[in-house]
C-alpha cells in the first residue's frame, strides 16, 4: 500500500523566514500530488497540486512545490512566512483508482 | 467552488443515538471517500466507493457503515453512537485520476 511521509511534525518559525517542509511518497507509479492546508478550526483548502507536466507547481498565497520523481519527493515551498500561515500543513497522494492518501501533517507556527 | 455538500455540519447526541451523516455532490462523481479527522490529527480514510452499489472499507477501523445507491449521495451511519466516535467527519469526491479531488466542509460530530 502506498504511504506518503511528512518528517516535519510541529515547525516553529519567524516571519519573513523561508519554509519548507517534507514530503516523501511510496509508490512508484503515476501519482497525482497535492498539498493541503487547514487553518485553526477551519475545513481543508487545497493550496496546489500536480498531475503531470512542469515539476515546480506554484499553488495560492505564494507557495510552491517542487516534484522530484526519483526522489519521490514533493516538497512544499515559501519564500517568505506570515503569522497568517500558521496551520496544519498536508501532504497527498493518489494514484490510479486508489484513494488520496494523505501524511500525518506538519503543524506550522509562525510567530512574530 | 466545489459542489459537495456535508449535513450536518455540527451534531452533539447522546450514546446510543443513531446518526446518518449526509453526503452530496452534483459533480457526477463515480468516486467518493468517507476521512475521519481528529482536531489538529491526521486524516483517516475509512469509507470510499468506486460508484453505485460499490462500497470498501478503509485503512482505519470504523463503526460506521455507508451505502452509495445514487451517484450523487454518499450518507455514512453510525447505528449505535459512543464518546469515542467524536470526531470530524470530511466527505470527498473525485471522477478519475489526474482530476481535482474535492472536499466537503465537514461534519462535526460530539457524542454525549
């Protein structure tokens, strides 16, 4: 069964700083990858995804990510953080009929 | 915006209440998926259908049981509520690999 690893359990971090954060998947196949997010008490928004073509997707409110297939990586970018970043940061992937599998999240505090 | 639906969006029940969690989605769909949430936790996948009259189980153990016997509703019951089926309840839908996924907003069940 696919797998899909996030290592960074709770980041802490200063605004303007850059971020990034893990995201290793197991299966070897075409995979369809997405990163979500959800803020405090909120429901889950889609921040961006890749299904083929250009490896680095650019997603809302200035992230990125860069697929790297041979390292079966996926991992989420930004340049610079703001407090309003703060949020449960998900990793996921599908692939063929399978259903999204999601990583344990990365918890993200952003403080002034 | 996507056009799947979750009712109700907050419940508070006693034990041993029975409870059916809606699901909708007017995408046309053939493929639905139940996630069970703790707050600040990982997602649990514990219901998905392929389309009508398709139904499996999930990775995480559940007490619930879904049917699926119109595209468009994907309802999840739980016969016999316990404390420890508190929790958020995200429906999802997608039509074929290499498409969006898409989320509903979430049910937000608390058993008394």
């Amino acid at each position: 069964a696919q797998s899909v690893s996030q290592h960074n359990h709770h980041v802490i971090l200063s605004e303007a700083a850059s971020l990034e954060l893990g995201c290793n998947y197991s299966y070897g196949g075409t995979v369809n990858l997405f990163w979500y997010v959800q803020y405090p008490g909120q429901h889950l928004q889609l921040l961006l995804k890749y299904f083929s073509g250009d490896p680095l997707v650019k997603g809302i409110k200035g992230f990125e990510a860069e697929f790297i297939k041979s390292k079966f990586s996926f991992n989420l970018r930004k340049p610079s953080v703001q407090w309003s970043d703060t949020a449960e940061y998900f990793c996921a992937v599908v692939s063929g009929n399978t259903p999204l599998v999601f990583g344990k999240g990365t918890r993200l505090s952003v403080i002034a | 915006e996507a056009d799947i639906y979750q009712t109700p969006r907050y419940l508070v029940i006693g034990t041993g209440k029975k409870i059916t969690l809606e699901c909708s989605q007017t995408m046309g769909h053939d493929k639905m998926y139940w996630y069970q949430q703790d707050p600040g936790m990982e997602l649990h996948l514990i219901h998905y259908s392929y389309g009508v009259n398709s139904t499996e189980k999930g990775d995480l153990s559940s007490e619930s049981t879904v049917s699926r016997i119109r595209t468009e509703h994907f309802p999840l019951t739980l016969e016999s509520a316990r404390p420890s089926h508190t929790s958020q309840y995200l429906c999802a839908s997608r039509r074929e690999f290499g498409n969006t996924i898409y989320f509903g907003e979430g049910s937000w069940l608390t058993v008394v």
